[in-house]
C-alpha cells in the first residue's frame, strides 16, 4: 500500500487533476491511498470570504464556485457531479450569512468553513477516476478515521485515530477501492469539524503511512524536493536524494519549508520513508526522507546561509570559575526581549549571534555590569547540514576551503541535533564561501594527485 499526497498546486485546475490521474495510474498495482488539499488558493478565498461576512460585506462564494463548475465542465464530467457537491455550496452560503448576520467568527465556525475546500476537491477527483474506470471512492477524513482534540484552527490528532485510520481504510482497499481522502481535516469527539492548521494536509497523509503500514508516504508539490542549497545563490544547487528526518527537520527550520517537521513525525516514528516528488515534473526523483542513510553517501546533504547576524561577545570581568554568569547573561536577553541563535561558550566569554532587527542599546547597557560587551554587526550564519558523526571530515574540508578564499571564520558551532555545523562568517563573504563549499562537497574536481 502507498499514500499519494497531492498539494493545492497539484489540483488547482482541470489540467494539473488530469496530471495527478495519469500519476496515480502508473502506480495503481500498489494499491495507493490518495489524500487531497484544496484546489489552489480556495482556502485562502473561504477565510477571505469568512472575513468579508464578518465585517457585514456580501457573502460571495462565486470565486469558489466558478473554479469548482469549470473544472467538472472542463474535466468532462457528468451533471451528477454537480448535484453531488451543490448541497456542500447551499451549506457553505449559509454558514457564511449565519457569520454575517451574528458578526462572529469563532475558530469552530472557521475550520467548518475551510474544510469545504478539501471536501469539494476530493468529490471532484474522485468522480475523475471513476470516469475514467477507476473505483474511486471520496472520503471525509471523519469517515476515515481522524479524531482530533477540539483545539480549532490547530488541532492535534488523537491517539485513537492510529487504530481508527487503518480501521477505515484498510477494508476499502481490500475491496480494491481508490480512497481519495481529504487532508487537512478532522473532527474533535463532539463531531465538529477541526482542521489541522495551515498546511496539515501533509500531516493527514504521513499518519494514514504510518499508521495502515504503508510502503512510502508520496508528497506531491510544486518543487524537485529539497534543494542542496539555495537556487539563487548557487546555480548549481541540485535536490537532493535522500536525507535523513533530522537532516529534513533541521532544513526546514533553515526556510526549506518543503516538509514542515510536524508533518515528518508520524512517519519518523514507524520508519515509513516519505518521499517528496513533483507533479509539474514527475520524471525528476524527488527527495527521499528516511530514517538512516547509507554510510557511502556524501557527508553533507545541503548548505544554508542566513544574512544580517550580529555577534555578541561578552567577556566576564570577574575571576575564572565563577558560576552563575551564563545564567546572568541569558537573563539580560530574556529581559530584552531578545532571542538568541547561536552561542558558543569559554572559560570566561561568551559569543552569541541575534538577528540584527534587534535594538540592543538596553541590553548593551545591562550587560556591561558583568562583562565587557563587543557587538559586531554585518556577519553571516553558514550552516551545514550532514552527518556530524563525519564531522572531522566536514570541518576539515569547510576549513580548508575557508583558507583558500581567505575567509576568517568568528565563531563555531556543532548542534546537538547531530546535524548541523554553523559558523560566523562576514556577511559580504557568506554568498561566495557557501558556492565554494557546495562546489567542494558535491562537485569535488578530479583528484589530479592520484591521476
Ligand atoms: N488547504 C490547506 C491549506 O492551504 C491545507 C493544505 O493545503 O495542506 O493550508
Ligand atoms: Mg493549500
């Protein structure tokens, strides 16, 4: 069995859904679950029609709609179609006038008007299927077995939904049903409807993986996968095949938001391999999230910079051995409001990085009670991402490079996450150091020694 995710990208008109059919096609022998989101930007049209019916403005669902009845016309489908989703329209209109008329719009009422999205598109495709002699079957994630907490707009998944998911499915698909589910959505115990906050579609189709015992979970976007570094810094910048969960945690926290960590979690804890594929180009391979890599692969999966760091170095004017000073300098950030990134500590100092949006004349001030305080502004984050436990190697190598571009590295820092090493860089160096680093790491030249 295989979980087939489709984002609102991936179904956002008639042509991009007879793509994802023609996908989905070529893997029916493995007997797929499909998980949908909204067609294109109609999540964004419901809260935006929920918020003009909240300020009393006409509730208009005609952008919604007409998207809806072009793609059934344009897919060819049967009238019965329509009839099929028009209770789910007199349903929404009325819950959007019910808002305009009370001028209240609470997080249960939202979640019941943006789940429309999902439960048309799923309709919508599943018909398609059919059409084209596939038993499809749409599915309400209520009816597939997601029970949330009643935590609306950001609800969490209750642990009863691990036995409850596979309950639902598993006897469609021995029936040789094509499930195609709605993502994003649930119901708490009370039977209203919850949704899993922006994005959760993801999560919906990585706990159907996990929990039924799936093969892979396929999450279907509109990019390559994770890239090794970005595009507009090094042209060469490649998706890269496999990374392990951390390494893919640790990137999206980087702004490679192509899986947010939340959504990982299911599949982590089973080991079911999530693989991020691209239905605007399905021949390209994707990236493949697992648990443990191959100890051949190269060290380093991907490099990341950050611009506009400031340094803090803070030096102790007391005696050495003293305790308690990390704790005094930390609460000074805490009291400014100021949040820190990196920090590496001596005996004596301490260096850490901020972003530079942040006004430190207050801080400088506090602080220069216990220590003497430098603040360097202009500086750039570089991080690396790869197996640590080769971190002599990747140092050694990041060093070397650093050397030969004569760049001076300030500060070090290895995570605790067993996958990145960052250090401190000048920011006007940042840009050229990471294309040396991606070129060494993953276009090495020839060896010409050994030739
Ligand atoms: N449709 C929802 C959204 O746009 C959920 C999703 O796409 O994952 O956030
Ligand atoms: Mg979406």
């Amino acid at each position: 069995m295989l979980v087939m995710k489709f984002g609102g990208s991936s179904v956002a008109d008639a042509e991009r859904i007879l793509k994802v059919s023609d996908i989905v096609k070529t893997q029916l022998k493995q007997k797929p679950v499909l998980v949908l989101s909204a067609m294109g930007d109609t999540t964004d049209h419901l809260l935006e029609a929920a918020g003009e019916a909240l300020s009393g403005g006409n509730v208009s669902v005609k952008k919604i709609r007409d998207l809806h009845l072009k793609t059934i016309q344009d897919l060819g489908l049967k009238a019965s179609v329509q009839d099929e989703i028009a209770p789910l329209f007199k349903e929404l209109e009325s819950l959007l006038e019910g808002v305009s008329l009370v001028r209240e719009l609470t997080g249960r009422t939202k979640d019941c008007l943006v789940s429309f999205g999902e439960r048309l598109s799923v309709r919508i495709t599943a018909a398609l299927f059919r059409s084209r002699r596939i038993k499809a079957q749409a599915v309400d994630a209520w009816n597939a077995g997601f029970v949330s907490d009643s935590n609306f707009t950001q609800a969490e998944l209750l642990r009863e939904s691990w036995d409850l998911i596979p309950q639902a499915l598993l006897p469609l698909i021995d029936k040789g049903v094509l499930p195609v589910i709605t993502g994003f959505i649930a119901k708490d115990r009370n039977g209203s409807i919850t949704t899993l906050g922006r994005g959760g579609s993801d999560l919906s189709a990585t706990i159907i993986a996990a929990s039924c015992g799936a093969e892979e979970a396929q999450v279907w976007k509109d990019v390559d996968g994770i890239l090794s570094a970005d595009p507009r810094i090094v042209k060469k910048a490649r998706p890269v095949r496999t990374v392990s969960y951390e390494e893919a945690a640790e990137l999206a926290y980087f702004g490679a938001q192509v899986l947010h960590p939340r959504a990982m979690q299911p599949c982590q804890k089973t080991g079911t391999p999530v693989l991020v594929k691209n239905t605007f180009n399905p021949a390209a391979p994707g990236t493949r999230i697992v648990s443990a890599l191959d100890k051949k692969v190269s060290p380093v999966r991907a490099i990341t910079s950050k611009k506009n760091v400031t340094l803090v170095d803070v030096v102790s004017t007391r005696m050495l051995g003293q305790y308690g000073f990390l704790e005094e300098v930390f609460s000074a950030f805490a009291r400014h409001h100021i949040s820190v990134d990196m920090v590496a500590t001596s005996e004596v100092s301490i260096s850490l990085t901020l972003d530079a949006a942040n006004d430190l004349g207050g801080l400088k001030k506090d602080l220069g009670r216990i220590a003497a305080v430098e603040i360097k502004t202009g500086k750039a984050i570089v991080t690396i991402i790869g197996d640590v436990r080769r971190s002599s190697e990747i140092l050694a190598r990041t060093f070397r490079t650093c050397q030969l571009l004569g760049v001076t590295v300030q500060m070090v820092s290895q995570g605790a996450s067993k996958v990145n090493i960052s250090f401190i860089v000048d920011d006007t160096e940042a840009a050229e150091l990471v294309r040396a680093l991606h070129a060494d790491f993953f276009d090495p030249l020839p060896d010409v020694s050994q030739a």
